[in-house]
C-alpha cells in the first residue's frame, strides 16, 4: 500500500495533439491534459546518443492515484523535464497506477 504523504511532485500530464501537416502526413504536438501529484523514483541510467548529441537516458519509476485514462503516447512534465511513458500498471486495486518512464539528459 502506498502512502498518499509520499506523492509530493506535481507533474503536468501531457496529450498527443495530431495536426495534417499538408503533405499527407501530420505533425504532432502536446497539449496540457491535467495535473497530479505523484511519487517519482529514479532507477537506473545509460549513457546514450540520440541524433548525434551526448547524453544519457535516466529511467524513473513514477506513481500517482488512478483517475486519468493515460496512454503511452502521453508524456509528463515537471517544469524542464519531459518524461516518456514507457509502461503503465496499476498497484492496490486500481487506486493507484506506477508508471515506467524515461527521462533524457543532455
């Protein structure tokens, strides 16, 4: 069971936003769904290269009560930092979901 004391980061949930981009294909951005107050714990790191640049992909693994209908193409946000969406599970009966996201470090 989780203590709800320990959701104490508030994170911005993220929807996909697919616009046509006139050739046939589409263009996507995101667009604030909600907010929630989550536990976000770190687990492991790599070091990485993604187009070209340095940098590092740091795996967290993030909590917070179930009320949203989250996919994996929604994100998350924490002021600067941009959590991919990599897993979703959830713990205690559903009143809770622990999600598995990436966060990339340059």
């Amino acid at each position: 069971m989780i203590d709800p004391g320990q959701l104490n980061r508030r994170l911005t949930i993220e929807a996909p936003v697919e616009s046509d981009d006139g050739q046939g294909g589409f263009a996507r951005t995101y667009a604030d769904f909600a907010t929630a107050w989550a536990r976000v714990t770190p687990l492991a790191a790599r070091h990485d290269i993604a187009a070209d640049a340095v940098g590092a992909s740091v795996r967290h693994r993030i909590v917070m009560r179930c009320g949203h209908v989250l996919t994996l193409q929604h994100r998350l946000r924490e002021g600067a930092r941009l959590y991919r969406i990599l897993s979703l599970r959830e713990r205690d009966n559903g009143r809770f979901i622990e999600i598995d996201a990436e966060l990339r470090v340059e």
